[in-house]
C-alpha cells in the first residue's frame, strides 16, 4: 500500500502540474486570439496580447526596469515586432532577458538560449566613440501567424533618462492589454505627462508611490495622408524626473531654465582655443566689414576644416569634446562642432549661443512646466543688431545660416548665461521655398523636342530629392540625379550644370538641355502636346471612409513654371485648354495656355500653405489635388492648315 505522505506528495505535484497545464493552455488560447473581439483584430498586422512594464526606482542612482510582451504577429508588414534589442552601456546592465516563440497553435517552437542572443557594438557608422551596446533576440520567421515572448530586465545606475510609455509604437498594432507602473520613494517619482489617456491608479504604502496605467481592447490606427506621428493620437505617458545625478552631475528638471544651467555646467571651460587657432581667426576676419561677414567666413572654415563624428561615451552624450581637442584632431559630433564654433566666434568677439534640438519631422512642443531631454540634436544662434543667424555645425555642404527641413519651425532650449530658455528656430515662407522652371523648347515636324531649362530650387526645396548633397558630388552623380528627378518618361541628356546662388536663403540652379522624343505626338495633320513638360502633379490623396485625425502641412511653398514652344510652321490651335484658377484653403493653382503665331506659352503656379486643417476639410483636400492633377495633364491640339 502507499504510504498517505507518498499519497499526499502524489496529489501536491498532480495539482502543480495541473496548474502548469491550466496556464499553458490559458496562454495557449490568447495566442490563439480566441478571447479577441473581430473589432479589435481587424485591419491589425499584429496583437499586442500583453505588454507589462514596472519602473522600480531605489535612488537616484538605481532604478530597475521590468517588462514582459507578448506579440502575435499575424503577417509580413510586422515582422519587424519578431526582433527586439536591448542597449545596454556603464550606466545601465541587462539583468536578464528571455525571449520565446509560439506557432499559430500557441506551441512553443523556440526558446532562445543564452548563446543565440546577439550582442554587438551599437556604434553608428559615424561614430568612432560610443560605449553602447545593444543585445538582440531575432525571433522571427517566415511563416504566420506565430507569436513572440520577450521578457527583460535592465538596472540603469542614474535617475536621468526614465522611461516613456507607447501604447501603439505603430499604426495597425491592436492591443488587448497594456500596463505600466511607476513605483518608488515620494520624492523621487517623476513628473508625468498624459496624452490621449487617463490619469494613473495611485496607491501609497508608507513612503513608496505607484502609479500604474492601464489599457485594454484598443483598436489598430492607421497613419492618414497629411496626418502627424502615431503617438499625437494614441495613449502615450511622458516621464521625466525632478532631480538626477549623471555621471556625478547633479541637474534638475523643474523647469527648462534649470536644465539649462545643468547643461550650462556641462559646457563650462570647454570652450578654450590654442592661441595660434584664436590669433588664425581673428586675421580670417580682420578686414570683414560687418559682422555677418565674420560669421560667414569662420563657419566657412568650420565646413572646411572639421567633420562629424558620434561621440557617445557616457556623459559624452551630453557634454560636448573640449574646443581645444576638436581643433586638433578636426572632428566631433553636434555637440563638440557647435562648441567648437561658439569657441570661433568668441575669439573674433560674437556673441552666441548653443541650442538643444529635437531635430527630425515630427518635434514635440516643449511644453512650460514639463521640461525633459528631449533632444537629440545641437546647433548655435548667433544673435546679430538686426538678425539671429542660424548655424547646422555638423554638415559640410549646408549653405550659411540654413536649417532646413531637419531643425526649423520648431521650438528650441537656447542655453544663456542664466539657463534655457525656449525660443523657436525661423519658420521658411513659401516665398522663400520657391521651385522656378523656365524653358525654351524648340519642336520639329517629327515631334521631337529639344529643351534648354532652367530650374531654380530655393530655400526648403533645394532639398528635394537631396539636390543639397548632390551639389557637392561629381558629375556622373549629378547626371544620375537629373534621370532620377526630372519629370520627363523618356530623354538624352545633352549637357547640364548645377551652381549654388549665395544669397541670404540658399538656391540651387540646375541648367540642363535635352533631347526628348516623341514630345509631341503626330497623328495626321494634327499634332498634341502637353504643355505641363517638367512638374506634373499626379499625386490624389486616398479617399477614407472616416477621416480620424487632422490635416498637417508641414511646410510651404511656391512652384512657378513658364515654358515657351516654339511649335513647326502651319501649326494652328484646334483645341487650347481654358486658363483655370483654383483657390483652397490649402493654397491656389494657376495655369494657362495661349497661342502668339507658331509660338506656344504655357504659366503653372501652385501655391501650398502650411498649417493644421480639420478633417472635415479632407474631402476639400481631395478635390484640390484632383483638379490640379487634370489640369496637369491636358493636351493641346494643333491642326497643319497648310
């Protein structure tokens, strides 16, 4: 008979085992997506089954992240969710980290050991200094639908940079559960900021605070056209702390002109030159007659004589390489290269500043009262009698005192001998951001069509297809340029020049003449041609069902276009379009056609306005970009009389 401990034991480890088969089945049946509604999977290309994530800080120099998610990935477009990476550096160190993966039926297929996780350098390719690193769990496969498990924990050895929460990183990710908790002594939970989401549950349990978040059957969004950043519009906690300590420096963010003394703190006596830099700059300068021309002339010498380089290291993510090392070996990063010149300009005796920036297209404002890092940039005003000259310290080719698309319209932290303070950088007028196509095309009696053109790009649009970098490169680059972003199906290239004009707001000539086949179809005594030759507009905005979000225009400009042909003789109009005139609140479109003998003119203007639009005004939208599409696309149609 068995002993009744045997039988006690027997019935302990039956119930443990039960309790183990009851969850895997459980989890089974998540990954299965059986307990989803059909709202929540619809349109998904993945289901966030559950992401968890605690925040436990112990001081101002520990804090320990753990986090658990669970993803099925249901096709191609989300394979990118199959991987996840963990930075790691000597301010933080992974503790653990597990990652599995299910097949459709929620059986396990993989359990990553410790030597199949990757662990590699997380050095940029230009940067020669970087501590971080990064571990890597790739889990993913090639047949779907198949679901990941990761699970990690970091331990950080400061209180700076605290977590934020994303609900939805991206658009068609549904999520069925979503928590996040903040747990910790009173004094030392940081500030929050809520979008799109509730306030937190909070408890107290002596002197430790929570605060936890949480989230459930959220529907997959999906990014709309002339729409912003996913996270404008879905859940999102902000977090920043009170007051940190980083590698020894103690800062605060209680308000942006406190962290800008800290990162005052870390700039000082770092701007100090050889003598011989300092006796070099001031003879640059010597006989530059305004102070304007100074500027121009040692951020010429900052293009001419330094390069990017990343440097990462620790603090050095935030401080800045002394001047006098830069000076020396000709490189550094944003940092070092904007310090380096304020260092400049100091020794020719300018004034500036460095500025912190969110660079990229979607900056978050920098709300009073919610101060935090997050930049990721640094550029220096220049504050003139009559101007604020703007300097990018980083790139070799930006013409002087441009931005671009990358830093401007956008606030900024300006670092003052007081502290930050929030300014913007300048915004470009359409005006400024002109497109200007002039040509003379010449037409024979076979229809083909030879072009001398003229395209001027200023301000923002000397970005386009990144002629800004182009300009710079030799010739066999420019010509492939000019295949890749001239509007024309088919032609020979038969000479081309590109010349940057220096003036106050930059502007890139491209000259070009061509050769184009068949510009004008003959069939008969009549012969067609579309007078739009080079900025057709094809471009229509997909028609939605519903209209969630508002319209954004970034940015504005001005395309104009005169084209003069100069048709064979005998040619008279049979059919010459009617000039149209349209007026949106988006901007207006001119075009017209007319006829001066054997000569055909055709004008295009078309004005676009930045700004933030309802989306009931999406249909508007629709209907303006139709209209400006047809019109660009007309045929005139000459008949031989002769």
């Amino acid at each position: 008979m068995m002993s009744k401990l045997f039988l006690r034991k027997y019935k302990i480890h039956l119930l443990i085992l039960g309790f183990g088969l009851l969850t895997r089945q459980a989890f089974s049946q998540d990954i299965l997506n059986r307990s989803i509604p059909d709202s929540i999977k619809q349109n998904a290309k993945a289901i966030v089954l559950s992401d968890e994530a605690r925040f436990q800080i112990h001081s101002f120099r520990k804090t320990v992240l753990h986090r658990r998610t669970v993803i099925t990935i249901l096709n191609p477009q989300a394979a990118n969710l199959g991987v996840k990476g963990i930075n790691y550096d000597k301010s933080s160190s992974i503790v653990s980290f597990k990652a599995k993966c299910y097949d459709e039926h929620g059986k396990e297929i993989e359990d990553l050991k410790k030597s199949e996780f990757l662990d590699r350098s997380n050095i940029s390719e230009v940067s020669l200094f970087e501590d971080n690193r990064v571990r890597i769990a790739d889990l993913r496969r090639k047949v779907y639908p198949y679901t990941v498990e990761f699970e990690y924990e970091v331990e950080y050895k400061n209180l700076f940079q605290t977590p934020n929460w994303v609900v939805q990183p991206d658009e068609k990710i549904a999520v069925l559960k979503s928590s996040f908790e903040m747990v910790g002594p009173g004094e030392l939970i940081p500030f929050y900021e809520v979008h799109n989401a509730s306030e937190p549950v909070k408890e107290i349990t002596g002197v430790e605070v929570s605060l936890k978040w949480q989230f459930e059957h959220l529907k997959p969004v999906q990014f709309e056209p002339f729409g912003t950043n996913i996270t404008f519009y879905t859940p999102v906690i902000y977090t920043t702390p009170h007051r940190f300590e980083y590698d020894g420096y103690p800062g605060e963010f209680t308000s942006w002109s406190n962290f800008g003394k800290w990162i005052k703190s870390l700039n000082a006596n770092r701007d100090q030159l050889p003598d011989a830099t300092i006796s070099k700059i001031k003879a640059l300068v010597a006989d530059a007659q305004t102070e304007r021309e100074k500027v121009k002339r040692i951020y010429s010498y900052l293009q001419q004589n330094t390069r990017y380089v990343s440097v990462q290291l620790g603090i050095g993510g935030f401080q800045p390489i002394e001047a006098i090392t830069v000076d020396n070996v000709g490189y550094g990063d944003c940092k070092a290269l904007s310090n380096y010149t304020k260092a400049m300009l100091t020794a020719a005796g300018i004034k500036s500043n460095y500025v912190l920036v969110e660079a990229g297209q979607y900056p978050r404002p920098l709300k009073e009262g919610f101060a935090n890092s997050t930049f990721n940039h640094a550029i220096l005003a220049v504050p003139l009698k009559n101007d604020t000259i703007w300097l990018e310290c980083t790139s070799q080719t930006n013409p002087f005192g441009y931005l671009g698309k990358f830093t401007s319209d956008r606030e900024v932290l300006l670092i003052t001998e007081e502290g930050g303070v929030v300014v913007r950088t300048p915004a470009y007028e359409p005006e400024q951001n002109q497109q200007i196509t002039v040509a003379r095309v010449s037409i024979d009696d076979q229809g083909t069509g030879t072009v001398d053109m003229t395209v001027s790009y200023k301000g923002i649009q000397i970005e386009n297809g990144n002629l800004d970098y182009y300009l710079r490169q030799g010739l066999e680059e420019q010509e492939k340029w000019i295949y890749r972003n001239c509007d024309i199906s088919s032609f020979n290239l038969l000479d081309f020049k590109f010349e940057l004009i220096e003036r106050d707001l930059p502007e890139i000539q491209q000259k070009s003449s061509l050769e184009i086949k068949k510009l004008a179809s003959i069939s008969g005594k009549r012969l067609f041609i579309r007078p739009n030759l080079n900025n057709k507009s094809t471009y229509i905005p997909e028609v939605l069902e519903q209209r969630k979000t508002p319209i954004v225009k970034q940015f504005s400009y001005y395309d104009t276009d005169s084209i003069v042909y100069t048709l064979p003789i005998g040619y008279v109009p049979e059919f010459v379009p009617e000039p149209l005139i349209l007026e949106s609140s988006f901007g207006k479109y001119t075009s017209e056609v007319s006829i001066d003998g054997n000569r055909l003119i055709y004008t295009r203007s078309l004005l676009i306005e930045k700004g933030t639009y309802s989306k009931d005004t999406y249909e508007e939208l629709i209907s303006f970009y139709k209209q400006i599409a047809r019109s660009d696309k007309q045929k005139v149609v000459m008949i031989n009389k002769t």
